[in-house]
C-alpha cells in the first residue's frame, strides 16, 4: 500500500493547494490529457478545492471514447457472424455504436467474450483452431505493446485464425489539434504518465515550443495530480513553457525502448477518426503490410457502414473540453450508464461516466446503486 497511502496524504495536499494558491496570479486554464486523472480529480474534488482561478478543463483521453463510430459498428458486425469469437476488454462492451452495442450482440447469440490480456485471445485462437478469433485493438501508446506483441506471437506460433481490429490513437497529434482548434482556452496540459512511460517524452518539447505552453508529465493519485498542477502554474506565472517530468517514479525521458521497438515492428502511423471530434492527421496506428494478413478489417472486408450519432449527444464538445459532461440536456436523465448515448458515458475512463459516478446532478457524491450500474456486465 506504499504508494496509495503516500500519494493519498491529506496534509501534503493541503501543502500544495496552499502552495498553488500562493502563487496564482490570474486566471489559468490547464487540460488534463488521460480519462483516468479525470476520474481521480473528479473522485477527490480537486477541481473544487483549487483557487478559482484555475480552472480544469477535460480532455479527450480516453480511448474507448474516442473510438470512431464506424469502427464500433465494424465491431458489431464482425462479432455477430457465427464463425467468429470477439474478444475485447470489459469497458467496450457497452460504447453505443448505431443501434445496439457489444452487450446486445451478445445477447442474441454472438461470441462475445472479455479477456484481460490480448494475449488470452491468442491463447483461444490456440485452441479453437476451427474459430476465427478477433481482439478489438483499442488504446492509446500504453496498450499498443501488449497489442503488437499479441500479433507477433500469432505470427510466430502460424496462427491463420487471429486478427485485430485496430483503432490505436496517439496523444500527441491529439495535442496539436486541440492547440490549433478556434475555441481553445487551453494553456498548459497535464500529460499522460502511462502513455510517457511508453513512449517517453520526445515528442512533447516541440509541441510545449510551438505553442508556448507547459506541459507537465503526471501520474494519478490526487498528490500526483496537484504536484503536475503546481509546477504548471509556476510556470505560467513565469512566462515558461516548457516539459517536466512530475512522474519520475514510472518515467523516463526514452521510455520504454523495447516496447517502442515492438510497436514499430507491426504498427505504421496513419491518420485516424476520433469520435466527437474528427479526422486527426498521423494521429493512429495501423497493421504495417508485413502483418496485414491479421487486419480484422481486411480478413472480413467489412464495408457499406452506415452511422448517425444521437442527435441529443453532445460527448464530442466534451471530449474537445468545450463543454463539462453537466452542461449537457441530457446528462443524468435521457443518458445514464444503463442508457448512453455516447461512450462517455460507460468507458470507466469517461468524464461523463466520472460525473455521474461521483457528482451526478450536484456536488455531493452518487448513490450506491450508481456505482453498480457502472459494471453492468461484471
């Protein structure tokens, strides 16, 4: 329990908010790149006990959410089709794609199975030659290794009947369009600490330069948070804008050598969807041609998709940080976890979900029962 009592401290934190508010002089706008500071600030009221002046704005980190409609219903209809076991972590099964999600399609029939590893879909694919196996390839950088090492063992072991369904999306480029969008208010960025200790921190000084803001590699715990927090600050209020490493503990400026040579093996940049907001240049991966025998996409030849988003979802101004998940209609009434219109709403990474989870309609926190509608399926 090392780190969780360390990082929990209730007395270094107020030392912190006291340091933060010692030093804000202005208002200040910070975006927090991954869903799961979101949920951490969002658990522990850290938005709320900040001074006002500065403000959270939350951004579009989190990978389920961002998983284009048109690869959701690709989803859908690669997993009802008999031959085929569709393999796929538990937070997927229930992102609304165009009239009905995983969970239906498992409902009716199909082979929809939750796994904890891309690996456990190789393992199936092992023994069940007669299936075709299918792993929904989703993440960010930090699942990607697991990913293309999944591939690689496929490969190696002459597995015909594994594919992926892949739909990896890259922070950075992601950082770029937000910087370069007509409505940004953002100034400086918490950055992902799973992601960065991945892929490291070389792409990020550029971006910090070009756009003059800081951008400050944190963890998770609520310490974690408002120390990458007050070193933003302090550098706004300077006039810097630079990268730091707040996260040391699981990060280095190279990253993770290894995985990053794994991903470069079976994975090429392309441009790529996110939902609610758009195509983003070089912002993904793709299976390179070398393993393009395990492109789901390709081995299925799934074409003639047709989406429409709800009309009454407003996930996309959510996820660029335009509007908070509260500003929203039908936030808590016509869209609840059991009824979501987008997939902000059931990733445990969404900040819809965080809201409903821990604030709901007010500031004080959800019911019990809430907390249970979270984890419909286990």
């Amino acid at each position: 329990m090392k780190y969780i009592d360390e990082f929990n401290d209730p007395e270094l934190a107020r030392r912190l908010l006291d340091e933060i508010r010692a030093t804000v002089t202005r208002p200040w706008a910070l975006m927090e790149v991954c869903g799961g500071q979101t949920h951490s600030i969002i658990r522990h009221g850290i938005d709320q006990l900040l001074p006002d002046e500065v403000e959270l704005i939350h951004g579009p980190g989190c990978p389920v959410c961002v998983t284009p409609l048109d690869v959701i219903d690709k989803a859908l209809e690669i997993a009802a089709r008999p031959e085929v076991v569709f393999c796929s972590f538990g937070d997927m099964l229930r992102v609304p794609g165009t009239g009905r999600d995983l969970f239906r399609v498992k409902g009716e029939g199909g082979d929809v199975r939750v796994v904890y590893s891309p690996l456990d879909a190789v393992d199936l694919a092992r023994k069940h030659p007669d299936r075709q196996v299918v792993f929904f390839a989703i993440g960010f950088e930090t699942t990607a290794p697991a990913n293309a090492m999944a591939v690689h063992q496929a490969r190696r072991l002459g597995l015909a009947n594994f594919s992926l369904l892949v739909s990896h999306v890259r922070v950075p480029p992601a950082i770029e369009a937000i910087m370069t969008a007509p409505a940004c208010r953002v100034q400086g960025f918490l950055a992902a600490g799973h992601v960065c200790s991945v892929m490291g921190t070389a792409e990020y000084p550029d971006l910090a330069e070009r756009h003059r803001v800081p951008v400050v590699v944190t963890g998770f715990e609520p310490l974690d948070i408002l120390e990458g927090i007050r070193r933003a600050v302090h550098q706004l209020e300077r006039g810097e804008h630079r990268v730091e490493n707040a996260y040391p503990r699981a990060v280095r400026d190279r990253g993770n050598p290894a995985a990053v040579r794994m991903i470069e093996e079976v994975f090429e940049v392309t441009d790529r969807n996110w939902r609610g907001i758009g195509r983003i240049p070089d912002s993904g991966w793709r299976l390179t041609d070398a393993f393009r025998d395990f492109d789901a996409e390709h081995r299925f030849d799934v074409t003639g998709i047709r989406t429409e988003e709800p009309a009454a979802c407003r996930a996309g101004e959510v996820l660029q940080g335009l509007i908070k998940p509260t500003d929203c209609a039908a936030f808590g009434t016509s869209c609840t976890p059991r009824t979501p219109l987008g997939a902000t709403m059931v990733s445990s990474e969404g900040a819809c979900a965080a809201y409903y989870l821990y604030r709901r309609m007010t500031d004080s926190p959800a019911p019990v029962s809430s907390a249970q509608e979270m984890n419909p399926v286990g």
